[in-house]
C-alpha cells in the first residue's frame, strides 16, 4: 500500500511526457552576451501572459551567480497598463548554461531551455521538454522573414506545434 503513490506518480509523469524525442539545446551559452534585454517575436499561448502584447525580459546577473529575470508586457493593447514579473534563474549543472530553471513563484520552477541561438545573439529560441511552452525572442522587436521562416521549420522539427505560435502584430512603443 506504502508504493501506491509513488505508482501513481510514476504514471502521471509518464503520461504527461508525450511522445517526443528529448528536446536538444544548443551547445552554449555565453551568459555574458545572453545577459540584456529580449523581445518577445512570437510564443506559443500560455495563461501567464493572457492579453499580453509588447512583451520583453530583461536578464541580469546576480551577485549569488543566479539570474534575475524581469519579464514585461503591455496589458490588451499598446495604450495598456504595463505588467511585470520578476523572478530568479537557476543554471543548471552541467548544461554549458544552456538549460535554466525559472522561479516567479517559490517553491515552484519551470525548464527554460535555450533550443536555438544566433552566433551574434540576435536572436534565440526557449523552449521546455514538454513542448508545452516556447518563445522566439530578439534583440530587436522586429524580426526579418527570412529568419523568422527558418525558426518556425527548426522548431517544427524540433516537435513543436507551430500553428499554435502567437505572433507579435502590433507596434510596440
């Protein structure tokens, strides 16, 4: 009786692994060129960021080597309130900091893994293992077609829905 929950866990996490292969992500991350402000390009719905236009994260390193993280957005429309969050980013070990565990809310962490990135960083990718979640991102809030296309075909290759993709459509201050 004493395993009974740990069966059910067992099948829960196995149920909710879906059936991909595991999510690679790129080789390293210089977290001194990561470091900066994003724009969001596009991302897959999530309830977080519900009415959420003109998002953008700011990355900071903090004295304790961990990251802080201030994601924000517009609320509705341009002329919305501005929404923040702030949170904290754990390296993980043995990633080449390519693989990092967000905290907006303790004790709770989420996967934020960087899948594709720009030699120059001018652009990246963030996505979980699940699938669940993903964000194109960019130094700047405008994002060429030409590498825009290309993203969505390594990113469908990469298993994600991108039909799904919420794409940034408005002018943002």
């Amino acid at each position: 009786m004493k395993r009974f929950p740990v069966i059910i866990v067992l099948i829960l996490a196995a149920c909710s692994a879906g059936n991909h292969p595991p999510l690679a992500v790129v080789d390293s991350v210089d977290l001194s060129r990561y470091l900066g402000r994003w724009y969001e390009i596009a991302r897959l719905p999530n309830s977080f960021q519900k009415r959420c236009v003109c998002s953008s994260a700011e990355y900071e390193l903090n004295d304790d080597g961990t990251i802080r993280v201030v994601n924000s957005c517009l609320k509705g429309d341009v002329k919305g309130e501005t929404e923040q969050a702030t949170g904290k980013a754990f390296i993980v070990d043995g990633s080449n900091n390519a693989k990092l565990r967000v905290q907006f809310f303790w004790p709770f962490r989420g996967d934020y893994w960087i899948i594709e990135l720009d030699e120059q960083y001018q652009w990246a990718v963030v996505g979980t293992p699940n699938r669940k979640y993903l964000w194109i991102l960019a130094r700047d809030r405008n994002m060429d077609e030409t590498t825009y296309s290309m993203l969505l075909e390594r990113i469908a290759a990469k298993g994600f829905d991108t039909t799904m993709l919420i794409r940034e459509k408005v002018e943002c201050p």
